[in-house]
C-alpha cells in the first residue's frame, strides 16, 4: 500500500476549475478551453507517475472525514483498474477539451456553461473511479447523471436536446436509486461501506441475490446495456465533444467499470454472470444491427457504442483471469478508438456541414489524414492487427475457447458481434471518405492542426498500445491476477501463433467484409430492421404513466379533505395493521392498566371521542373532542407526569376557544350529509385507526432492545441543565434545537392565520374597502369601566370579575415561566396561561378589550420572542460554548439569599413570548378582525367573490 494524498486535491482542483470556467471564457473565448484542461492534464501526468505502484500491484489510498456522527468518511483508493479509468477519463478529458477549443465558435451561447459542467463532470468521473466508500461512489454516480443532463441538453432550445438529456437523467437516476438500495443492502450485511471490505464479506441466499440485482440495474443502466440501451443513441443531440467524452470513454464506462470491480467477488454467484451475460449478448448483437442501417455517421457510432459496451461488459463479468485482461485492454482500446471516431465525426460535420453518409462523396480525397486517422481507429474497433483492439479481441476469444459449453455458446455470439462490427466499421469509412457515384463530390473547409490533433493522438494511442502489447499486458496484470484462471496463464501479445482465437478473429474478419459486401451491393441497409425499437417502448411507458397520473390524480384531488383524510388513513390501516396482523408473533406481558382510574379515564376517551364523531352540531362535537383531550391529560396524572397533564390541560382549553371563535361564524349543525352509513363508516375507520396505532406504539415500545436513552435524563437533568424538571430540561437544554425548530413552525403558523384573514382585507381596500384599524394605545382607559357607550351584547359581571383576575392570571404565568426548570411550568405552559388570559378578556368585552388589555402589535411579540431564543443560542456560541449551551449560575444576594439561575431562562422567556404573540395573533384574527368585518357589514360577500373582482 502506497501513502496518497493528492487524490482530494485533485477533486478539489477540479472544483476550482468548474468554478473558474465561465470566467475564462469570458475572458479568451473558446481558447480557455486550452487553460481548463490544464486539470485533467495535470491528472493524466499525477497517474502516470504513479505507474511504477501500479506494475507492482499496489494502491495509492487516502481517507478523510466526512460526517463523522454518521460513521462516513471520504474513502479514496486507486488500484490498477481504477488507474486506467484515471488515465482514460483525465486524457481522453483533457484531449477533448482542446479539440472543443476550435469545435466551439467565439459566439457559442452558453459556451461558458459548458466548460465549467464538462469539468465538474470530468472531476465527479475521478471521484467515481477512485471511491472505495460505496455511499462516496453512489454520490459521484448521480453527480455525472446530473452533469451529463445538462450537458446532453446544452441547448435548451432545441426539443431534441430537451428530450434527450430527460430521457438519460431518468433512466440513469432510477437505474441509480436502485443500485443505491443494492449497496445499502450489502454495506449493512458487511458492517461497512468501504468497497475493498464490502466484497469480502457477502450475504447469502435470496438477500445476496435481490442486491446482486438492484446493483446491475444501476450498472446496466448507466452503461446503456439492455433492457436500457434506447438512452444512449438519443443523447446524440449533444455536441460532438460531449459525446466523445460522455459516450465513449467516461459516463457509459462507469457502469462496466463498476461490474469490472464487484466481478473478482461475485463472478461465482447467481444471478450475476447470467443476468450479464444475457443482458450484454442482447446488446452486443442487436447494437450492431442497428448500426448497420444508419445513415448518420453519428448514429452508427452511437449504436456502435451500445453494441461494444454490451460486449465488454460480458468479457468483464465472466471472472476468468484471461476475461478480466481481455476486458480492461478491450475498456482502454474502446475509449481511444472511439472518442477519435466521434471527433473525426465532429470535424466532418464542422467542415462540411452534414454527417449524412449519401450526401458524403470524395472526402477522404480531399483530406487524407483525416482518413488515415479514422482507418486507423476503425482497424483498432474491427479487430485489425496491430491494433490494441485486434490484442484485446483475441484475447477475449481465447478466455472463451477454454470456458466449457456455456463459454463455447458465448463464443459463437462473440464471434457473430464481431462481424457486425466489422460489417458497420467498413461502412463508417465508406460512408465518410467514399467517392459516390450517385452523389456531388463534398466540400470541405480547412483543418486546422490543433483541430486534428485530438483524434490523431488518440488514434495513434490505440496502435501504439497495440505494437506494446507485453507493455500493457504487463500494466494489466495486477488486475488480471485477482481473477482464478482455468489453465495456462494468458498474456498480451501481437503474436500467439496459429492458435483457435487468431482463428476466430480472422474468421470475423472475413464475416463481417463479407456481409459488408453483401449488403453494399444489394443495396440493402434500410431493409436492416428490428422486430421492434425500444426507444418506442420508452415513449409508450412514459406515456402510459403520464396517463396514469393524469387518471389518478382525476379520481383523488377531488378537493374533499374528509376523502384526502380517510384515503390516508385507510392506507395506514391496510398496510401498517396488515403488518401487525401477518409480521410475527406479538411481544407477551400485555399490562392493560395500572389503576382503574385508568380504565374510567380510558372509557371516558373512548365515549367522547365516539360522540363527537356522530354528534350533529359543530358545538357539541368540539366540546366533546376536548373532553377527549382532557381524558388523556387525566392519563398523564395518574402515570405521574404532572407538567405534561398541565401542558394538555392548557392545550385544550387554548383549543377549545380557538374553536368557538371559528364555529361562532358557521351554521350550529353539521350539514345532512354525509348519510348515516358514511358516518358510521368513517367511525369505523377512526376506530381502526386507534387501534392499529396503539397496536404500533406497544409493538415499538415493545420492540426496543437497547436501552432507552431516556434513562439518563433525569440525571442529565440535573447536572446538565441545572434543573429538577426533566421535561422542561429536555425543552430548553437536551433537545433545545427541536424546541427551536418548533416555535419556528408556530411563528410561521401565526403569520399563515394572519395572512389568511387579513388577506381579504387586501382585496377590500383595493375595491375601496378600509384596512383593519390598529390597536389603540394611547387612549386612557379606566379600570373596571369598559369604554364602549353602546350597552348591547355585554356581560357586566364577567368584564368586571376578568378585569379583577386577569393581572393574577398573568403574574401565575409569569410564576410558571421561572419556576418551570424545578417544577411544572416553562416557558410554553405560562404562555398558554397568559394566552388564556387574554382570551378571557376578549370574551368578556371584544376587540377593544383585548386591545385595552394587550397593547402591542402581535407581530413584535412573535418576532421579539424568536430573536430573544435564537439570540440565547448565539451568546452561548460566542462565549466559548456550544449553541444553545446553558450556563448554570449560583450566587447569594443580599435580603433574598442563594439564587439558582440557568442561562436557558432566557430561551424560555423567548418561547412564552412566541405563545403569547401566537394566541394574540389569532385571538386578532379569527376573533376580533372578523367582529369588525360583520359590524361593518364587509362579510355580506364572500372571500371567492372579492377574489374575482380583484382580478
């Protein structure tokens, strides 16, 4: 194992440069092309520095944190197969980088976008071949989903490209969520995700095969094998240096490289050899038919692609020691010969201004070295001596002569792909560089050098690599040797002598000239055609479940929340009592009650809450409904929880006014609908419910096999938080960020009740209407005389008996609020009280006493209380501590003795003051707005009515 080190600053730089792009090409123009690949240069340069570890067999590793609560790391670790991904994704990259550099033109839209996506695409490509975590690679994985998406649809405006770029974001995005689900399965079998020690330690039976599954379903997809091979030739749209890239030697390579690295573990298992070599033999045949009866040279590449990814994935996913050093050599020789193919293509299209190959006449003529490339390139697809692909096709032949029947039935399927791709590699040169008799001799502008140089470079790596033949071999062969090998030990060479796989290479050859022959004199291309196109199969799924959505959503959005409520609430019972019911025998020991007060209590929920579900009037129902609550709130006392009892009790009274200022307003009786059988079907659900719920809650608490964390609360309480009130505690120190996230969801509540009824007064000052008044405070008022002259609907006796209670009400919740850290109370409680208190005062004299008793806009109390709570949180920060971290005081004071403070007083004043505003907020809207609305006479019309004539 060697120290690493450069691996996080090799994305990181990457990083910087995606960032800096757009600049750049502001800047320069197409010329800062020159300067981003500078990154995957220096990559290209950094690996092959590394060359001498990798011949050994070594692996350059590096571990960092990632999020340490979660037991994740950023776990990076190049052996020799992810060493040549390294090399092909940073060259290929920088090549093509500067090949875009004359591809592009100064006035390309977007240009600057699409330097800075190819380079985070190119550096999230490093970051997959080098993850050794397999949540790390999952997310490089998505990472060149969604950059390929955006690079597919580069130009937004043509449909196409819309189309395309979608159609390869869903289906690699699926195929991903699923193997996402694979390495989750594996990773917590194994005990952990590092991808050197996941495949040392693998399940069994049918978990280790649905795993085995999920993962090819993301591989498959990713490398457009079958059954998901319709993405690939569609993402054509893109520009052809996203193409030479993407779809030849980095993204589509992902999904092979990913089956290269799990086969040395899981050759041996079913289904995996199977599924890939059905899958990749499906490809390889049916990709090479397709592309024989194409007309656009970039569409024959394309198919091209899908058929020879099909075929190294059956070579990588065989697990002989000959079929892994078949497989990597086949992996290099494709992404050299094929990104050259695409950038040929790119140059004809920019030259001549079509890839039509009947519109193409005498190209090759008037630009020899643009053949010689191409020839050279396609030598290296077919299979053509010295080539690194006619080293690594002989090979693959020879792993499968000595791989038993089964290996002999592939064979023949190999050797029949082969020939097709000899048959369309020949019509590629014909078609590009062929004079036509029937056609006008092409064309063509200049080629620049530094156009051409990208594809002369990766041509001439392909047949280099091939007259180096023990070179590479020798490169290879720590890979290779992680596999079992059936007999003599295979090695790369030009040269084996006469043996059945030079045989069967020449064989293809002579096969695939032929049947180039032969359909090129017949005339017979277009007649090529396939029982049917799975991109039709993709269009009609997508389709289908659009209309499917469309269906559904008619039949559930039916603006009825009784339906949305009872559909939720079925589903729960169907599934999670269906679960209860049929998932194993109940936990023993049920304790139904402790006391019969329980049982009393319990039967007074269970009455109640039945009554309310079949009483007619709104009134009864909702009195009902909080009896329920104060049953439970009883439950709390006699289990010996008086601070949660308190909170309840206070709950539902504050619940039960807030009710009776909703209903004043609505008729007294429920309509007449629903009919009876609805009604006593919607207590059975409710009944159902209940059950199944108490059912969960006993089965999880029953269920629990460590111990609960809640046993340390009470001393924590106390040491930790300074107080004897465990519940307050918990509130306002142990899990003050939830407390936090809480008043935050009331703040937001208030503003929502506000805005819903003051809206209106919006839409009536637009029609001329006034605004709501403010409160008044400067106008004196007496105690004990209520200011209005008008006597009318006034209780004397409750004005005057709030009026002499309402400040001791008030000094009690103030008194909850300091003594909740010790005793029941807190912050949340006497704001309730003190909520309460202002109820009453608007109950016994209406908008101008509640104004009289709180003069203060609402709004200022629920934002005073959040900035006094997070402001807590911030003091404690910048003294030294954690966030929300309490300070225990103790200290004497002269004439009242020792004092026991805690700082966390504070974000409980902010809480009872975000109550306080809250009740005050709604007390204003849903009470006092709506008072003035009706004596002003303003809800004679409806909100929908103001809603149309403000439109």
């Amino acid at each position: 194992m060697f120290p690493g080190g450069r691996l996080l600053v090799l994305l990181a730089c990457y990083a910087i440069a995606a960032i800096g792009a757009p600049a750049l090409v502001r800047w320069w123009g197409p010329k800062a092309m020159y300067a981003v690949a500078a990154v995957p240069a220096a990559t290209f340069v950094w690996a092959l520095t590394r060359t001498g570890a990798m011949r050994s067999g070594g692996a350059v590793a590096e571990t960092h944190p990632w999020v340490p609560e979660l037991g994740l790391e950023i776990s990076l670790r190049m052996s020799t197969f992810p060493w040549v991904m390294v090399l092909l994704v940073s060259g290929v990259g920088a090549l093509v980088l500067a090949y875009s550099a004359h591809y592009f033109s100064s006035g390309e839209a977007g240009l600057g976008r699409f330097a800075a996506v190819f380079t985070a695409f190119a550096g999230a490509m490093f970051g997959l071949v080098v993850a050794d975590d397999l949540l790390l690679l999952y997310v490089f994985w998505e990472l060149t989903s969604v950059f390929s998406y955006l690079l597919i649809g580069h130009d937004p405006a043509r449909s196409a490209s819309r189309w395309a770029a979608m159609q390869a974001l869903l289906v690699t995005t699926l195929g991903g969520l699923a193997m996402l689900t694979g390495f989750i399965m594996l990773g917590q079998h194994a005990g952990t995700y590092r991808l050197s020690e996941v495949v040392g330690h693998l399940p069994g039976g049918a978990y280790l095969v649905i795993a085995l599954v999920l993962v090819l379903l993301g591989a498959l997809s990713k490398s457009a094998v079958f059954p998901f091979s319709f993405w690939l030739p569609s993402a054509m749209a893109a520009p052809t240096p996203v193409s030479a890239y993407l779809h030849a030697a980095a993204m589509v390579k992902a999904g092979v490289f990913l089956i290269g690295m799990l086969t040395p573990a899981l050759a041996s298992e079913a289904p995996w050899q199977q599924v890939i070599w059905t899958c990749g033999a499906v490809t390889f045949l049916f990709g090479g038919w397709t592309a024989l009866r194409q007309t656009d040279l970039k569409l024959m590449l394309a198919y091209g692609t899908v058929s020879q990814l099909g075929m190294i994935s059956i070579v990588l996913g065989t697990g002989t020691r000959t079929a892994a050093l078949a497989g990597a050599a086949l992996l290099a020789g494709h992404a050299m010969f094929k990104a050259a193919l695409f950038l040929v293509v790119g140059i004809v299209d920019k030259t001549t201004g079509t890839r039509e190959i009947y519109t193409l006449s005498g190209l090759g003529a008037r630009r020899p070295l643009l053949a010689a490339v191409a020839a050279v390139a396609v030598a290296s697809m077919i299979g053509f001596p010295p080539t690194l692909g006619f080293v690594a096709k002989e090979a693959m032949l020879a792993a499968f002569w000595d791989g038993g029947p089964w290996g002999r039935a592939m064979l023949a399927c190999l050797i029949a792909g082969a020939a097709l791709t000899v048959a369309y590699g020949l019509r590629f040169l014909w078609g590009a560089f062929a004079r036509k008799a029937d056609a006008q001799e092409t064309d063509a502008a200049p080629i620049g050098p530094g156009f051409i140089a990208a594809p002369v470079l990766l041509a001439l790596a392909g047949l280099g690599a091939g007259l180096f033949a023990p070179g590479v071999d020798e490169l290879l062969a720590p890979y290779a040797d992680g596999f079992p090998e059936a007999g003599h030990a295979y090695h790369l060479a030009l040269w084996h002598g006469l043996t059945p796989a030079l045989g069967f290479s020449a064989l293809a050859l002579a096969t695939g000239f032929g049947l180039f022959l032969a359909l090129h004199r017949t005339s017979a291309w277009r007649s090529l055609k396939l029982p049917f196109k799975s991109g039709t199969v993709y269009k009609q799924a997508i389709g289908g479940v659009d209309r499917v959505a469309v269906e559904l959503t008619g039949r559930t959005q039916r603006g009825s929340l009784p339906f949305y409520l009872g559909v939720i609430l079925v589903t729960l019972v169907v599934f999670a009592g269906g679960l209860l019911v049929f998932d194993g025998p109940w936990p023993v020991g049920i304790e139904l009650f402790d006391t019969p007060l329980q049982v009393a209590a319990g039967g007074i929920i269970v009455i109640a809450a039945i009554s309310a579900a079949v009483a007619k009037r709104r009134l009864t129902a909702m009195v009902l409904t909080g009896v329920s609550g104060y049953g439970v709130a009883t439950l709390f006392i006699f289990h010996g929880a008086p601070d949660l009892a308190l909170t309840q009790f206070l709950v539902e009274t504050v619940t039960i006014v807030m009710f009776v200022l909703v209903l004043r307003r609505l008729p007294a009786r429920f309509s007449e609908r629903p009919l009876k059988k609805v009604r006593r079907f919607r207590v059975a659900v409710g009944i159902a419910v209940g059950v199944v719920a108490s059912g969960m809650a006993y089965v999880a608490v029953s269920g629990r096999q460590a111990a609960p964390i809640s046993e340390l609360f009470p001393d924590l309480a106390v040491s930790y938080g300074g107080g004897h009130n465990i519940v307050n505690v918990i509130l306002v120190d142990i899990r003050a960020w939830d407390t936090m996230g809480e008043i935050a969801v009331l703040l937001v509540a208030a503003t929502g009740v506000a805005s819903l009824i003051f809206g209106r007064d919006r839409l009536m000052h637009r029609r001329g209407g006034s605004r709501p008044a403010p409160p008044r405070t400067g106008e004196h008022v007496k105690w004990l005389y209520r200011p209005e002259t008008d006597g009318s609907h006034q209780a004397i006796i409750l004005q005057v008996v709030t009026r002499l209670l309402f400040h001791t009400i008030v000094l009690f919740s103030i008194y909850l609020l300091f003594t909740g850290h010790n005793h029941p109370g807190g912050g949340f409680a006497g704001g309730l009280v003190a909520g309460l208190a202002l109820a009453i005062r608007y109950l016994a004299g209406g908008r101008a006493e509640l104004n009289a008793a709180a003069p203060v806009d609402a709004g200022r109390l629920l934002g005073t209380g959040l900035l006094i709570s997070v402001g807590t949180g911030a003091a404690s920060m910048l003294l030294g501590g954690e966030v929300l971290q309490s300070a225990i005081l103790d200290f004497d004071l002269p004439l009242v003795g020792h004092v026991h403070f805690v700082t966390s007083t504070f974000f409980d004043i902010g809480v009872y003051l975000i109550v306080v505003g809250l009740v005050l907020d709604i007390l204003r809207s849903l009470g006092a707005e709506i008072d003035r609305h009706q004596e002003s006479g303003e809800d004679t019309e409806t909100l929908p009515q103001l809603e149309k004539e403000a439109a």
